[in-house]
C-alpha cells in the first residue's frame, strides 16, 4: 500500500487512506492502450453455421450517425461475412481492400491471402499514421465468417490489430460492448444451439448493450453465413419487441430467484406463478411481434436448413507479429 510522509509529523509515516476506486470488469484480453473501442459487434457459432451481428451506430468526433457495419463479398474460395467495430473509415477501406484482392485469387489461398492483406491494411493505414499511439480512434477490429467452397463448411475469424486469428468459441464480441455482451452470452457458450435460437439469444444481447453502453446504438443488424453455401441477406431488425419482452422477463426472473432465500413457501409460490403467467405472456408477444413483422419471418424460414456440425476454422499460416 503506498504510504505518505505526513510533514506535520516527520517522524511517523502513516499509511495513506484507500481511495475507493471505480469497479471495473475484465478486460478484452487483447485490449490497447492505443485503440478507441466503439460500437458493439458479435459472432456466434451455430448447429448451422455462423450468424454475424452488430449495431448501427457510428461516430466520429462529435458527430454520430447511423450506418451498415456489416455485410458480405463472394471470391473463388467461397463467401465471406465481415462486421467491425472501430474506426468507420479505415476498416471499410480495409474490406474493400480484401474484397478487391481475394478476387484473382486461388481458392486453396484465401485465407492466407485474407491474412496477409489485413495486416498490410492495418500497418499502412494504422501502424504508419503520424497520430498513431496519440489518437484512440484511429484502431478498428473485424469479424470474419468464411464458408470454404471446397469444405462446405463456414468458420469465424477475429482481428487482433494486424493479426487475424481463428475462432473456436461459440461466442466472439468487440468493440466497446464486449465486457456487457460476454457477460450476458458466456452461459451459453457450451450449448448446441439452432440458429433460430442464436438470433433470439443475439438480438437479446445487442438489446441489453445498446441499452446499458454509451456509444452503441441504432438498429441492429444480421447476416447469416450457412454451412451449405446460402448466406441471408443484410437483415435489420427492430428491437424494440425484444428489449420490452427482455426487460419484464429479467424482472419476473430475478424476482422468482430473490424468492428463494426466503425460509417460507409463499412468497416463493407467488413468484413462482407470476414467472409462469409472465412467460406465457412474454412467448405469446413475441409470436405476435415476430409475424406481424415479414422480414423476421422470411428470415426464420431459412434458419430450417439440415442441421450440419460447425467445422473448426482454418489457421491462417504462422508468420511474425512484430509491429
């Protein structure tokens, strides 16, 4: 503990009173000092393949506007799903960069050339800008899935600056809505879940972040990248259904679960039966939310494809991370 001389009395050396300091979550592991998160996007694994999600806001300076950050391009080696976090400007140019070069190229070396063109994108527009280290905007981050023409399998990737890496988790989040989007996706992580499933459990958490996070915001936005080669098209969907339903269900939970430390049965029986009732309620708005809205349920019908194992994603090739 860091002690101070107390120059009124310099014989005794006192202890300095601890300061309360503010709470703080865990950290992304690969967090920068010198990279200004913003914005929140996330990718699950699924029974079908992987779904990429992300919210609409983007901000630059003082100003915010509401914009896509997510989409997908083909190439010869199949079709590939990108969402960002970060820096508006460079991660598009960077996409369109990768976008241009994956098309003459081989499809055995895609992800490779994927790889390797990311990270010239980042040193040029990143690493070699005179503000680089003093301006916290200047950083981004990618989502990547890629269905492999020759596999006939789709895989998940994530930027670390100007290194892509693969992705085995079900669960993957960056931008500045990473700790609360963990937090509220991580029970899930182990579970063998239909993509139907994935939605609800994706447009859940973007409610809560959008909600609880500053700097994310907007509608949110999703794009499916299936096993078999079929890939939806940019879908937004409104969430307004889901954060009203969300709400009064975490407080119909919580209430059940606050019942339990209670020695005596009624109070528990009570909450018990307002979960029930409250869950009804809940399953029978979203149904009526869901089909009163046909982009949701277009959506829901392709998500009914043969259920197909995800693969484990390629590695791109070892080389030096040195910056």
């Amino acid at each position: 503990m860091p002690v101070l001389d107390n120059p009124i009395l310099p014989c005794i050396r006192c202890p300095m009173p601890p300061v309360p300091q503010p709470i703080k979550q865990k950290r992304y592991p690969w967090s920068f000092s010198t990279e200004k998160r913003m914005t929140i996007a996330a990718g699950f694994w699924h029974r079908n393949g992987v779904l990429l999600c992300s919210d609409s806001q983007q901000e630059g300076g003082s100003t915010k506007i509401y914009g896509p950050k997510i989409g997908f391009f083909e190439c010869p080696g199949g079709k590939i799903g990108i969402a960002f976090a970060g820096n508006v400007r460079l991660a598009l140019s960077a996409i369109d960069h990768c976008s241009s070069r994956l098309k003459s190229v081989p499809p055995s070396d895609t992800v490779a050339e994927l790889d390797a063109e990311l990270e010239t994108c980042y040193r040029r527009a990143v690493f070699s800008h005179p503000l680089y280290g003093k301006d916290e905007a200047l950083g981004y981050s990618l989502l990547i899935s890629f269905w492999d023409r020759g596999r006939q399998a789709s895989s998940m990737f994530v930027t670390q600056e100007h290194t892509m890496s693969a992705c085995y988790d079900r669960f993957q989040a960056i931008g500045i809505g990473f700790e609360l989007a963990n937090v509220l996706a991580r029970p899930f992580a182990f579970d063998e879940m239909e993509e139907e499933e994935v939605l609800a459990l994706a447009a859940y958490v973007l409610a809560q972040v959008k909600e609880n996070v500053p700097g994310c915001g907007g509608i949110s936005q999703f794009i499916a990248m299936r096993n078999d080669g079929a890939v939806s098209p940019r879908l937004s969907i409104v969430t307004e259904q889901i954060e009203d339903i969300a709400a009064r269900y975490d407080k119909a939970a919580h209430r059940l679960l606050f019942s339990m430390i209670g020695s005596g049965d009624m109070a528990f029986n009570e909450a018990m039966l307002e979960f029930g009732n409250t869950a009804r309620d809940l399953k029978d708005a979203w149904r009526k939310a869901r089909d009163s809205n046909p982009e949701v349920s277009r959506y829901l019908l392709l998500t009914k494809d043969v259920p197909s194992r995800p693969q484990p994603s390629p590695e791109p090739p070892a080389r030096s991370d040195e910056s």
